[in-house]
C-alpha cells in the first residue's frame, strides 16, 4: 500500500515551507542572488530549462527532493523501464521508452526481449517509407503518392499531427501530410476536397481498431476512395497502425500493408511506434531514427543523472509546488515557435489523460490535487488574447514557455522580435509594475494628479507569476524527440508523486456508452423512451431527431 502522500514528512515540511515562501517575491530573490539563474537551470540533450522564475529556492528545491525520494521516483522509474506491469488496472508493462532504445538493448516483458520486434517493426517502416519518398510504391494509376492522410484520433492523431508540423522545415517537398480525427465530417470531408484518389495513401491509425470516430472517417474514406479506384486497388492506397491484427483484417487491409505496435505502448505515449508513420513518411527515416534517439538521449539522461540534476524531475517537482503548495490550478503552455502549435494539445492529452485522476493507484480518493488544466497557444498569438488574464487575472497561472534559439528561416529579424517577446513576457509575469512605478509613469505623462489614482489600480501588475522557460538550440527531430520525452517523464514522475496510474483512462468510457446508445437512438424510426434520460438530454435528442427530420 502507497503511504498517503499528505502524511509523508516530506509533504508535511512543505506545507510548513509553503506557509512563509508563499510571501516570497521573485524579484528579490533575483537581487538576493546574482547567481540564481545558474543555480536554477540546467542544460541537457540540447535543451535548456531555465525554472529560476519560480518562488522557490534552494530549499524549496531540497524538500521537494526528499518528497520525490520518498515518494519512491527512482525505484518506480527503474520498474518503468524494465517493463514491470506499473499500470496495475489493465496489467500492462509501460515501455513506450523501449521504443526509441537502440537494437541491442535488453528490455524484457515477461523473460521475452521486445528490441527485435520493435526494430523488425522499424525496418518495415523504413523500407516502406523509402519506397514512398522514393515513387517506387505509386498509386493504382502509376502516379507517385503526393498525400498522406492519418486516420486516428487521441494518441493516434495528436503525436504525429504535433511532430510532422513541428519538422515542417524536413519535409518531403512531394508529400503533403493532413489529419482527420473528428466524427465531425467537416473534418475529413475539408481534406478529402483537397486530395486525390489516385495519388492519396491513407493510414488508418488506431491502437484497437474499434474507435468509432476513426471506423466511421477509415469506412467513409474507403467508400471515396472506391468510387474511383477498385478493391484491387485499395492494397495501395489503405495501410494500417494497429494492435488489433483481426480487425485491420476485417476492414480489408492486408496484413503485409499493417504496422503493429503493442499493449504496452499507451495511446499517448505512441507516436515513437508505428503510430509516427506519418512522421516517418514526412521526414524519412533517418530522421524519424534521430527523432527516436532525442527521445533516448532524454531517457538516459533521466535514468542517469541525479535527481537535484534531473531536467524531467525538477520539472514535474516545480509543477508540484506550483499545483499543490502555492495552489495553482492550471497550466499555461506558450510555445514561441509556431511550428509546434499543437504541442499544447498534446501535452494536453499527454498530462490531463495520465495525472487527470482522483484515486490512488490502490483506489483510495486523493487527499492532495493532481493534475492541473494544461492550455496554451503559441507566442506571439496568446499574447493578444488571453495574456491580459496571466498577467492581471484572479488566478495565477504558471506558463512553460518553449522556443528554439536558431529558427528554420532566413528571416533573423522576425526571430529577435519573437524571441524578445518570449523573454519579455516572462520577465513581466515575474516582475509586475508596482502602484509607485504607476504612479510615477503617469506623472511623467502629464496626467492630472486628480485623475492617477483611478487609473494605478487598472495598470498595476500583481507580477511574482511563475514560468519556465525551455530553449532549444533549434527545432529538429532529435530536439523534438527530447522534449517530449521531457514532458513524458515529467508527468510520470507527477504521476508517481501523486501516487496515481499514469497509464489508463477510465474517464473516457462512460461518454462513450451513454454515446453509443443515444446515436441509435438519434437513427431509430422510433421515438426513443422520454424516460430513458434526464429531461435535458431527451429535449436536445428530440431536437436534433426533429432537425433529421425524424417524427414518429
Ligand atoms: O478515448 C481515449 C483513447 O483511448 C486514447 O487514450 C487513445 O489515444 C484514443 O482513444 C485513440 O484510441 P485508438 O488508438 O485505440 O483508436
């Protein structure tokens, strides 16, 4: 049984810590302590983490250690990677990190090494993919594939979709990439206006194959696709991600056309397998080789250095004062890149899907908060909408900014003015602007003395607003690939220290029955039983019958 993590003495001496670094300013720390940006980042697998605009010090940071040590970190990263079964409610090992090791490696899962059927895995998407890049696999018209279209959704949809925009810059100059995910049929009905039968490759992306929002867009897909190519044809242009052999095969795809990958690769966590086709497609896979080996160089770094020198650990330990000690409720993620727009989406499912839980892993409620809301948009962008609320809301909301310093463009220029804004932003949540600095600014402006104080109250900065700030020395698949196995082990870690399963997601289960039974319910001829459902949600199922036009 996990000790409650609220009576750990590690817990207790924060509570107390909390009660007097709470008051903490972080622009005297600053002046306190010259050197505390050296103190507080540190530099790995060419990526930095500068967390020193944090209210925390170097015994916040020792608490927070002995929290991580007591809590068990290193003994459960350690069954983590050696594939013991830590998600305890499906019984199944965690080995996503096995997917990016090298050939050799010795990882096992019941005495049965998983290196050789990965890499054979690997192979096949690689000799694959060469032949696509390459216009040796054409379409059933001779043509060369010009389009990829992932079918999936979740961890089927958000890692690839997030990675290939990311390394947008090592494209295939032939191949365009696009991402249906939606039951929404404006979702692929917008792309399949954009591509052609002959000259499109479908991969239908699906860990178990019975989502139903990817069934219905692969079925619809596959009926486009027949009223102008055969069935013959279909073996070109339909391949398949999946753990499910039986029913890739009951769609109609080959088996030679399917890519697997296994039950110990959660959805979130599987954009290293097969599931980053797509990816591989895009940037080949040399590349998608360097982006697997960023991923690794994460993970040694995390399994080797010691916990005070843990990019991953100090991450989620930052997160963990922020959340539950200075009691934050959500996250901001401002990514000055805007090629990683939808690195906040996946960090959304990444975090919110694995830490979004209210029982420990033996089924007791949480005394302590888990995971906080995780949102964001790219900087410049958020800055003109919804920075306003981070720097003068109610709510103190700690934001991750992430940028590269080498752009992928000649344009230098726009890369200063968005890297000052970067920095800027977060030394302003730091700092804040004083009722004095007000009040002498306007001075200074000539305002009438009758007329200042209204005005301080609105343009005074509370400041003291956390952030960190990861920098890149450019966006490439190996630094990708070391970012997201950051931000992996940063909620595994969150999640350990929590003491809750990171790797399932009851959650999504109930919508999904109560779905099932109310989409019969919108088709049926017959009027559904008014008392099968609360009176709101059998008034919205009759207006959407009437809208159908369903009467009777
Ligand atoms: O509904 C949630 C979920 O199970 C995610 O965890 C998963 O990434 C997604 O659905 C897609 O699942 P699949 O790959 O099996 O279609």
């Amino acid at each position: 049984m996990v000790p409650d993590l609220t009576s750990t003495s590690a817990w207790l001496a924060l509570l107390d810590h909390s009660r007097i670094a709470g008051a903490w300013q972080m622009r005297d720390l600053f002046s306190k302590d010259p050197q505390r940006f050296e103190r507080l980042s540190l530099a790995c697998c060419d990526l930095l983490l500068d967390y020193s605009k944090n209210r925390l010090d170097g015994d916040t940071l020792e608490l927070l250690l002995a929290l991580a040590r007591e809590r068990g970190i290193e003994q459960q990263r350690a069954a983590m990677f050696s594939g013991s079964k830590i998600n305890t409610t499906e019984q199944r090992a965690v080995l996503h990190t096995a997917l990016r090791a090298p050939r050799e490696a010795a990882t096992a899962i019941d005495g049965r090494p998983v290196a050789p059927q990965i890499h054979e895995v690997l192979d096949r998407m690689g000799d694959f993919t060469a032949r696509v890049r390459d216009a040796r696999w054409l379409g059933y018209s001779g043509r060369p594939i010009t389009d990829i279209v992932n079918i999936g959704i979740g961890g089927s949809d958000l890692g690839p979709k997030m990675a290939c925009q990311a390394l947008r810059a090592f494209h295939h100059p032939r191949l365009r990439a696009h991402f249906v995910s939606n039951v929404d049929a404006h979702d692929l009905d917008a792309v399949l206006h954009q591509v052609e039968p002959e000259t499109t490759l479908f991969i239908i992306a699906s860990k178990t194959f019975t989502t139903m929002e990817t069934m219905m867009n692969a079925h619809t897909a596959r009926a486009w696709f027949l009223q102008r190519g055969s069935e013959a044809a279909l073996a070109s242009h339909f391949v398949a991600v999946s753990t499910n052999t039986d029913a890739v095969q009951a769609f109609g795809i080959d088996i030679a056309n399917m890519f697997p990958f296994w039950d110990w690769v959660g959805g979130r966590y599987s954009v290293w397998s097969a599931i980053g086709l797509s990816l591989a497609l895009m940037i080949g896979a040399e590349r998608f080789r360097e982006f697997l080996d960023g991923g690794f160089a994460m993970d040694r770094h995390f399994c080797s250095a010691p916990l005070a020198a843990n990019m991953p650990v100090l991450l989620a330990l930052v997160g963990i004062w922020n959340r539950n000690f200075l009691h934050t409720a959500s996250q901001s993620i401002a990514p000055y890149h805007q090629d990683l727009r939808h690195f906040p989406a996946f960090l959304q499912q990444l975090e919110m899907e694995s830490n979004g839980k209210r029982v420990t892993l033996d089924g007791r409620a949480l005394e302590a908060a888990s995971c906080p809301v995780v949102w964001g948009d790219t900087g410049t962008n958020g800055q003109h909408a919804y920075f306003q609320l981070l720097h003068q809301g109610c709510d103190t909301i700690p934001v991750d900014f992430i940028a590269a310093l080498r752009p992928a463009h000649a344009l230098q220029a726009h890369h200063s003015a968005l890297l000052a804004n970067c920095f800027a932003q977060s030394e302003a949540l730091m700092l804040g602007k004083s009722a004095a600095q007000v009040h002498a600014e306007l001075q200074r402006q000539g305002v009438p003395e009758t007329a200042i104080p209204e005005l301080v109250a609105h343009k005074t900065f509370p400041g003291n607003r956390p952030s960190n700030t990861i920098l890149l020395e450019a966006l490439t698949p190996a630094t990708l690939g070391a970012l997201v196995a950051l931000y992996e082990h940063k909620t595994f870690v969150q999640g350990v220290i929590w003491g809750v399963n990171s790797f399932d997601q009851w959650g999504v289960e109930l919508g999904k029955v109560l779905a099932t039974r109310i989409q019969s319910e919108l088709a049926g001829q017959d009027n559904p039983d008014p008392l099968a459902h609360d009176s709101s949600t059998a008034n919205l199922i009759a207006r959407a019958r009437k809208a159908a036009g369903k009467t009777g």
